[in-house]
C-alpha cells in the first residue's frame, strides 16, 4: 500500500528528471538506483540529488523499508547486508534532508556528535542513533572488521560509498573487494613513505583497533588484502581523518564548463 501511494504522488513531466518509478520496485532496488546514478569517483552528487524532487521522494521510499523491515528471524548474511544498507541509506537520507552542508551534522564537532548520536533514524522497527546502530548492533553481532570499510558516513575520508545494495549472496566477496581496495589504491586508507620509512594509515585502524585484533592485528589483516605486503621495519603513523563532506567535483566542474 505504501509503494501505491508513493507512486500516486511522483510528479508527471518532471523536465530532465528522469523518475526511479520505486512503485514498482523493493527498497532495494530503488536504492541500487539511486546509488548508481549519483556515486561518483570521487563522492556522491549530492547538489543534483537535492535538485530532484523525485529522488528526494525515492530516498524517504529507501529508508521507509528500511524502517518498517522485519528481519528478526533472518539468517546472518541477509541481516548483515541489511544493517549495512540501513547505515548507508539513512545517512544519504539526512545529509539529503540537512543540504547544503560542509559535512556530516554540519562538519564541526558539536553537529558531527549530535549527528552520530541522537536518536534520528528507525531500523526494522526500532529508533535508534546511527552510534547505536554501528557500535551495538552491527560491530558486535557480526564481528567483521571488513564492515569498516562497507559503511560510509558521508566524509570524505570515508571509504568510498559501495555503489550497489549489499545482498546476502554476494556479501563475502563484496567486503573482501572493498577491504582490498582502501588499503591497495585509496591514499585515505593508506600511503607508504619509503623515504621516511613510514605507513599512514587512516584513523579507522587506530578507532577500531579492537575490530583488527580479531584477525591477528591491523598489520596482519591489511597484508591479507594487499598484493605486497607493508614493509618491514616501518613505522606506523595515522592521517588526520577529513569530516568534510564526500561531495562530488564533478558536478560543480559542470556547472562551471
């Protein structure tokens, strides 16, 4: 009843904005949608997202699944996959409902803490804080470091925003290929100074250092996932982690072409 609805209300003759139609489709699927036409290289295009009445429309359709969604009875992966793109949804659908803003709560510290931590969303029937969701629910009961690198909170030293909805059949393969590419190709994961014999890492490795201890340390674990290992000897340093929003140049680029 609710996908009737919403799709009773979609404007007809929307110009140049093409429509999702989420009406005849799962939360999944609209959100796959929208996830492949605004994730870019570089970040998400959130201006022509907020430009879109339509995928404005689709995103609350996204995270009203979301929030309706039983899944206590689910087996691990279904749950898992579903946690991940409740995180991910969510957070599009507030910085969405917030824009224009500098990052996540607003960028400073104060809105980035009320942000994470107030009671702002519903997942599968329950309010609860984007904190509680990752640091209660998700951390613990998979007990999965590679989660670190699947769920994105809008900054730009977020690994980056996984442009498909994560399914249950898939999962594994998928949070291998994610892990590999932040440590392997991405300098906000890691960059190696030969010079300075030294490792930057990115902050989620020192935060979540408890996580990595689970498969033999941060060391251990990155060299899993990298084609040559860290090398030996260097020291290990940590980057500033960047709160501003992974806002896409792209779009400014063409508005300015």
């Amino acid at each position: 009843m609710t996908a009737w609805i919403f799709g009773m209300l979609l404007p007809v003759g929307a110009g140049q904005d093409q429509a999702l139609e989420p009406a005849g489709n799962s939360w999944r699927e609209t959100f796959e949608q929208l996830l492949d036409k605004y994730c870019r290289p570089d970040g998400v295009d959130f201006r022509a997202w907020y430009q879109s009445a339509t995928d404005l429309a689709a995103i609350e359709f996204v995270t009203a699944g979301i929030a309706s969604e039983e899944i206590a009875d689910a087996g691990r992966e279904v749950r898992m996959a579903f946690y991940l793109n409740a995180y991910n949804a969510w957070i599009l659908r507030k910085i969405l409902d917030d824009y224009p803003v500098d990052g996540p709560g607003g960028g400073g510290f104060v809105g980035r803490n009320l942000f994470f931590r107030a009671k702002s969303i519903t997942v599968a029937g329950k309010r609860m804080s984007f904190d509680h969701l990752e640091n209660e629910i998700i951390r613990p009961e998979f007990g999965d470091p590679r989660i670190h690198f699947a769920l994105n909170c809008a900054s730009a030293s977020c690994p980056p925003l996984y442009r498909k909805a994560f399914r249950a059949a898939d999962l594994d393969s998928v949070l291998d290929a994610l892990a590999s590419a932040y440590v392997q190709g991405n300098p906000e994961g890691l960059q190696i100074d030969h010079s300075a014999r030294t490792v930057r890492l990115s902050r989620i490795f020192e935060w979540f250092r408890e996580d990595f201890s689970r498969r033999g340390g941060v060391v251990s674990f990155i060299n899993q996932y990298r084609d040559v290992p860290l090398p030996d000897g260097y020291e290990i340093r940590f980057q500033e982690y960047n709160w501003n929003l992974n806002q896409s140049r792209l779009s400014a680029e063409d508005d300015e072409g």
